[in-house]
C-alpha cells in the first residue's frame, strides 16, 4: 500500500508547462454548470510567481521548478487545510523547460510511455521533491506500470473549473453539499486557484485533464497546461490519499 499525501505523496511525457493515461485527442463535449467564464476575471491573481526556481527532471527532460504566486500558494494551502477528516492536499506549480521540450507528448508513435511518465514527474513533483525525497510527494518516485493506473485527456478551457470540481479530493474533502459558510468558501478558493492557473496562459497550450490510481486507497487528479512551444508547464493537483 502505498503512503499517503500527509506522509508521503504520478506522470506525464515530453515536457513544457501546464494533467486516465490513455490520453484521448478531441475537447471534452460534455459541459456542466459549474462551467465558467474567465473572460472578465481582471482581478484574479497571476499563477506565476518570480524567482528562478531550482532544477528538476521531469522524465527526460530539464527543468525549473519556478514558484507560483503568493496567493496561488495560499489558496492551495487554505483548500488543504479546510478538511479536517481526509488525507486531501491541493498544490499548484509551475515548470520552466526549453522550447519545444515536450514535442513528441502527443505522438502517436511513443505517447504512452513519454507521456505517462512524463505526467508522473509533472504531478508528483509539484512539491518541489525530488524522487525519493522523504516529502510528502517525494515517496511517489517512478510511475509503475505494473500496479498503476495513468491518463490524461485534452480538454477545452471552459471545462477546466467544472472538472477541477469533479475530482475526487475536491469532492471529499467538499463534503456535505449544503449551502454553508464553510462549503461556500470551499468552491470560493478553487474558482479562484482556477481562474489563476488559466490567467495569462499562452494562447497555443494545451489543457490536460490527468488522472493517477494505484488501483487501491489512492489517487491523484490534474489539469496541467504544457506549452511546449514556450516551455511552460502549470499544475493543478488534487491528491487523495487513504
């Protein structure tokens, strides 16, 4: 059984910056109503933050770790924090690679492997660890075939809030859907840690909705936007762990 995120806490292909894997082409045709606009978010905060980030390897290719906003860390810290019951972690990051890093993530001749394990590293290394660290992420080091379940779909931008909102850790750790304070907030910070992770996104990147089981008591849900023309990856993950 693998560890959790509060003690321990993967996969993706060739690598840029923005995550079930038999990754399918097309948008997903299926809307929803917490779909949302972003066209008139004007205050909602960059997803990028400054600073050069540290090195690191995702799959075959290198990386920067780059830290995102201020307020991007908070809303993810506050979404974690607001359930007390269930091994639930939000996190957001950002990757800095080379231009054109991640060209062959949706080829057809070798996608399966260069993409999952590649989309491993981008949701399990969003922490900042490294493999084998003793982080909370850090235990989840090598995408296992054998044992593990990986995807990831294209998805249209419109869709992004609505799916964030099906993840199993959004879901839990959500919990009784009635019309609280305490709910309302909830879906408050993550329309908001949304908005941000599609604020400012090259024009070109493509949004991937991820998903990562161990077929147990585990699992991981992303959207990862990869620009592999500009090198930019961002992360949302919603990990839930046993």
């Amino acid at each position: 059984m693998k560890k959790s995120a509060a003690g321990s806490f993967g996969a993706l292909g060739a690598m840029g910056m923005m995550l079930v894997i038999a990754c399918g082409g097309g948008g997903d045709p299926v809307g929803d109503a917490n779909d949302v606009s972003t066209d008139s978010a004007l205050t909602v905060a960059n997803f990028r933050g400054t600073g050069t980030g540290k090195a690191v390897k995702l799959h075959w290719v290198d990386a920067k770790f780059v830290p995102v906003s201020k307020e991007v860390k908070k809303l993810a810290k506050d979404l974690t924090e607001a359930n007390t019951f269930q091994n639930n972690s939000f996190y957001a990051a950002v990757y800095q690679a080379p231009r054109d890093s991640f060209a062959d993530f949706d080829s057809n001749f070798n996608h399966y492997f260069v993409r999952n394990e590649a989309t491993y590293q981008m949701m399990f290394r969003v922490d900042g660890s490294a493999p084998g660290d003793d982080t909370p992420l850090g235990f989840y080091a090598k995408w296992d075939p054998e044992v593990e379940t990986i995807g990831c779909r294209v998805i249209d931008r419109s869709k992004a809030h609505s799916r964030f909102k099906h993840f199993q850790a959004y879901v839990s750790s959500h919990g009784d859907p009635q019309n609280s304070a305490k709910a309302r907030s909830f879906e408050a910070n993550a329309t908001a840690l949304v908005s941000s992770f599609l604020k400012g996104a090259a024009a070109g990147a493509r949004l991937y909705r991820c998903h990562w089981d161990n077929n147990d008591d585990t699992d991981a849900d992303a959207l990862i936007l990869l620009d592999d023309k500009g090198g930019e990856v961002r992360v949302l993950l919603a990990f839930a762990g046993a």
